[in-house]
C-alpha cells in the first residue's frame, strides 16, 4: 500500500481518536471490497474520504428524534369516490 505524502500528512495530524476512527472505516469498507469481490482503486482517496466522513460526524452527530405519538389515532378511511379498474 503506496500512500502520497499529502495523504500521509492529512493522517499524520490526526489525533489518535480520529486515527482510529478512520482506521474503522477503512477496515469496514476493505471488508466489504473483500466480500463483494469489487477493487480496490485508490487509497490516497480512500483515506481522504474516510477523514471527511469523521469530521462530519464528528461535527454533525446523529441524534435520535424524539418521538412524540399524535393526541388519538385516526382510523382508516376510504373514500369510494373513484375506483381503479384493479380495485374492482
């Protein structure tokens, strides 16, 4: 694995979280190349994508949405206004 001296550089401020957060993803995706038979085409773009993949997440974490159920539950309703030849 040949990686550009740009690409090192980005790796090498990395702090050791982000290291190996990215290190995850890299793993994961060389996981799935392996089980899918798919190539591997560049690791200077790979490595570049998987640190913008944990800066976003790092900047945008996923939080859960609050789920709030409405006051009553409707019931279902059907208009016969128009039926469609399938449903006939």
């Amino acid at each position: 694995m040949k990686l550009s001296a740009q690409t090192q550089k980005l790796l090498g401020g990395l702090t050791p979280e982000t290291r190996a957060k990215v290190d995850r993803i890299i793993r994961r995706h060389l996981a799935a190349c392996m089980r899918n038979g798919s190539p591997i085409e560049s690791f200077d773009r790979l490595y570049t994508e998987a640190v913008e993949v944990v800066a976003l997440e790092e900047r945008f974490p996923d939080a859960p949405l609050p789920f709030t159920p409405p006051p009553s539950w409707e019931p279902v309703r059907r208009y016969d206004q128009y039926l469609s030849p399938r449903d006939m």
